[in-house]
C-alpha cells in the first residue's frame, strides 16, 4: 500500500469518528430539547389548572381544593397581623353509653371507677356529678377539648363508651386580651358577642375564609391599655373598669377594654358575667367630661366671645324645686378656662342656659348621643336621652354630664371631634386603609377645636386633670365624677369617675377614655374617690406606654400655645 493510500484511509477513518460524533450530540440535544417540551407542558398544565380555578371560583371543585387548604373557620388578626383568634384541630371527650351494644351495662368498670379515673386525669372534674352524669346513660360530651396525650390516657383505660373524636376548636392566643372585641364561637359552631358573631359567615365561608379579617387593634396599645385599668380598678377597689384607644382622624379603635374579663378559650360561670360590655353596652351619666361639650357648642354659636367674662359662683342656682351647686365653692365668680379647671356645675348651667336647649340639644345629636353608638359590635347600648322639648333645668343638668346617660364610646367620639378640627367620625374596630378614611360631618368649627384644644390641655396642666400629664406628651382632657342614680335620687357613696384625654394636643392623635365603676377612697388614692386621683393617673400612665409604640414619641420642646389664657386663670381645687 503506498504512503498516499494509507493516509487517504487513515483522514477516511477520522472523517467517519467525527460524523459518529456530531450524530450522538444531535441526538443528546434532541432529547434534552424533548425533556424541557415535557416540562413545559407539565408546567402549562398546571398553570392552567390554576387558571381555571380562579376563574370559577364558585364551582364545586374549587370550593372543595380550598375547604382542603384553608381552615374550618377563618383567623382573626390584629392591625399588625398579630393572630387573636384561630382554629386548629383537637380531641373532645364524648360518652357514648351505646358502644358495647346490647342491653348490658355502658361501662366495663361502673360509672363510680370511671368517674375517679377522668378526675385522675382531669382534677377539676367533680366525682359525684360526673358519676351521676354517666350513671343517666345519656351520650354526650364529657369534655370539649382535651389534649392528645390525655386521649392516650383515656384510651388505657379500655372503656370503649370514652370516645374522643377529632374536632375543630377555636382557640385565642391571646388568652382574654380583647375578649370583648373578639366575643367566642360557641358549641354551635357559631360566633357570639362581639366580632365573631359580625364576621360569622365570612369566616366560615370557604370563598374567603383563607384570608384572615383584620381589625383595628394593636395588641400592643390593647396589653398596656387592660394592664393600668387593672391597676386602676385594684389601686381604687373599683368594681369595674373602661376604657379606650380611639384615632381621632380615622375613628379607628385601637384598643378597647371592659373590666372584669372573660376567658374564650374558657367561659365558665364567672366568666359568664363578665360578658357584658362596659365600653359600648353600658351607658352611665359621666358627669364634668361633658362640660368641655357644652363650652364648645357656646364658643360655636357665638354665645361665649370672651373668655374673661366672669360668672357668679359662690351661690347654688335655684331653678324651681332644683338646687345646682358645685363640690365647694371656687370664689365669687369665675371665667370659663377657670370653671373648665375647677370644673364648675354652676358656671357651665349658666353657659348652657344662655346657649339655650336647642342648640345643645342638636350639638348633642351631631354627636349621635342620641341613638346607640356607631361601631361593628353588636352589643350596643341605647342612651337614657331626654325627649320632647328640653326644659331649662333639663338643659343644664345635661350641660354638665346628668340627666343623659351615654356609653364611653359615645364620649371617645365626641373627644376625638373636639379636638381633630370639629369632625364627628363613627368609630369602627376595621382597620382602615389610606384614602378610605370615613368623611364623617363637621360639628364644630375649626377654630372652636383649637381653642378646645388650648383649654383642655390648661386642665392636665393647673386643673383637676394635673395626675394625668406625662412628660413630653402634651396631654389634655377632662375629670368627671358622677354619682350614679338609684332608687330614691342619687347614690352619693356609688361614683362613676372617667377621665377623657387627646394626646398631643398640638396636634391630636389618639384620644384616651379611663373609666372606673363605683371607685372607693384607699390608700393609693389618698383617700379620694374622684376622677382627678384615679382615672386621670391611669391615663398618666397609659399615655407613655403607648405612645412611642404609636409614633408619638416624648417631646418636650413642643406644646399647645396657652400664653393668652393662662393670665387669667387664678386658683382653687375641683374634682
């Protein structure tokens, strides 16, 4: 073979490896192409699967893909997305006397033995009731939530008539922060009480129970806010105890409490009366806190022009078979930013008298005190409103907080009006979004709030509300105490005493209502029972808790400009 043949062949053989070589890399590439087709169509079937289930949104096959995702009854959130009520699954202790069948006996050991077993396992069980409950053979729970290793328990001890079924429980976090807001979901499976029962078939609604519904509150602002009235009502030996946290531009409620509490995870007995709201449900004649109401509707109708004016004082009025007198007297006569500060009956019945009772009847009315609150709650309570044509001793009696019987809710409102630029807005416990902010109606002129504005915060810093300043944080607002009406006229040993509060009263944020239910004189209090010595230090200290955590931080450059009323302001002590 000569040189030029053997290399014909040898370029011959290369040429022939190199096509071997292209052919198996085209096939590789063919099927890594025809693998990523695959995918891709695996992919665009998926895709379109979840196309088609949003688009129907209603059909049955959408509706059971969500009831597998989602919970039985959706959650409830705070502002923040803070959980305050879910629902999870859990054991239940059910006695079913029909299990072993037959006419024989329900139980192997005797209703006795299997009694003392449960109590064993669960102390709070009473022997004897539960005894005579199994004795009756009648099926039914035993106990609605038990935890997994007491169904082991239960399970060793071999009686079949004990079953514990798998149910869905509702089940609050937050243990009884905010009960009263929240309400409990009942052994009906529905809610009751509060935003439970407002939200019941949202929650339970397949369609849109996956996102939870989201409330005002902060639970924060909620914690601080239920720990100093707890503190209030344990440092006065009150009965009871309200209060609220209220955004005076979006009516937003931030936090709301009613003292004593209720468990949800729990009601038993005691907690069955502490259901009743104090805050929406309950109305009480809330005395001098409505004296600030009354100014303004004079300052708006022009009735009061100057400030200087000085009213007789140092002698009850004498309207009929009515004596109005103050808690003692403050001098011959006082102007009003002194009879706002001394908090003064007999001043602000004669404001209210010149105003007349049909200006502060509709004042009252623009200000919805005569009809239940406005808020999502369902438990609402109707307010004691005079009727027909107001007399004069009527008028002045409301004048100064008597004679009209409203929630403090109604109040917080009607605060948050005063001091926001003169808007009355509902309250609402629904978180709102940017630019949905309710219009609501304007009240008050501009210029009436900001004078408002000035003599409120004269009050916490030389009057009565002096316990409730916190440094930095410009607070203003107003004492009451009133006696609370009994058989016979008024109980003068039961005291309602509030103190209603904005923060800062250069530019207003949040209005504060504290409330105590027949407070008594302790040592704590040094012996008093009114407002000033203790619903204004619960404010006092719910203010700097809650403010940095609201944006309002302490700043003492800072306050409400009073260099024109404080020359005319003298002394003396109020309530």
């Amino acid at each position: 073979m000569t040189a030029i043949t053997v290399s014909t062949a040898i370029s011959s053989g290369r040429g022939e490896l190199v096509n071997v070589r292209q052919r198996t890399l085209l096939m590789a590439k063919r099927r890594v192409l025809w693998i990523i087709c695959g995918f891709s169509f695996a992919a665009m079937v998926a895709l379109t699967r979840i196309a088609w289930l949003g688009l129907f949104a209603d059909s049955p096959a959408r509706s059971d893909g969500l009831a597998a995702l989602v919970p039985e009854r959706g959650d409830i959130v705070d502002r923040n997305g803070v959980p305050l009520a879910r629902a999870f699954p859990a054991y239940a202790l059910w006695y079913n006397p029909a299990a072993l069948g037959g006419d024989g006996p329900p139980l192997v050991h005797g209703p006795r033995a299997v009694a003392q077993a449960l109590a064993a396992i669960f102390p709070d069980l009473n022997v004897d009731e539960l005894t005579k409950r199994l004795a009756d053979g009648r099926p039914g729970y035993l106990r609605r939530r038990i935890l997994p290793e007491d169904a082991n328990k239960i399970h060793a001890l071999g009686e079949p008539a004990l079953e514990f079924p798998r149910e869905i429980e509702r089940f609050y976090p937050q243990g009884s922060m905010a009960a009263h807001v929240l309400g409990f979901v009942g052994a009906d499976g529905h809610g009751h009480v509060g935003m439970e029962q407002v939200f019941d078939r949202t929650l339970t609604d397949p369609a849109s129970r996956a996102a939870p519904a989201v409330l005002s509150l902060d639970t924060r602002v909620q914690g601080a806010l239920e720990d100093e009235l707890a503190r209030g009502m344990l440092d006065s030996a009150a009965k009871g105890a309200a209060g609220i946290v209220l955004d005076v531009d979006t009516g937003e409620v931030v936090a709301l409490a009613s003292l004593p509490s209720f468990n949800p995870n729990l009601i038993d007995r005691a907690g069955e009366a502490n259901i009743f709201n104090r805050v929406s449900n309950q109305v009480y004649e809330l005395g001098s806190v409505v004296k600030p109401i009354t100014v303004a509707a004079a300052i708006d109708a022009g009735v009061v022009t100057d400030l200087s004016r000085r009213y007789q004082s140092n002698r009850p009025l004498q309207i009929g078979g009515f004596k109005i007198h103050d808690s003692h007297s403050f001098g011959a006569s006082l102007n009003i930013p002194e009879a706002l500060i001394h908090s003064s009956n007999i001043v602000t019945a004669q404001v209210a008298d010149q105003l007349g009772p049909m200006r502060l009847n509709q004042t009252m009315r623009a200000l919805d005190m005569n009809q239940r609150p406005a808020i999502e709650l369902p438990a609402r309570g109707f307010p004691i409103w005079p009727e027909g044509n107001w007399s004069r001793i009527t008028t002045m009696t409301v004048s100064y907080g008597h004679g009209i019987a409203v929630t403090p809710l109604h109040l917080a409102s009607a605060y948050a009006a005063l001091v926001n630029g003169g808007i009355w807005r509902p309250a609402t416990l629904l978180k709102v979004e940017p630019g949905r902010v309710n219009p609501g109606r304007r009240v008050w002129k501009a210029s009436t709030s900001a004078r408002m504005r000035q003599l409120l915060r004269m009050i916490v810093d030389l009057g009565t509300g002096r316990k409730a300043n916190a440094a930095g944080y410009r607070v203003g607002g107003k004492t009451g105490s009133a006696e609370k009406p009994g058989a016979g006229g008024y109980r003068k040993t039961s005291l309602v005493a509030t103190f209603a509060a904005a923060f800062p009263m250069d530019h207003p944020r949040y209005v504060v209502i504290a409330m105590l239910d027949e407070p008594q004189g302790t040592v704590a209090t040094s012996g008093q029972r009114t407002a000033a010595w203790n619903a204004a230090p619960v404010v006092g200290r719910v203010v700097p808790r809650i403010g940095p955590l609201l944006g309002v931080m302490p700043d003492d450059t800072r306050d409400v400009d009073i260099s024109d009323l404080a020359p005319l302001i003298g002394s003396g002590e109020g309530e």
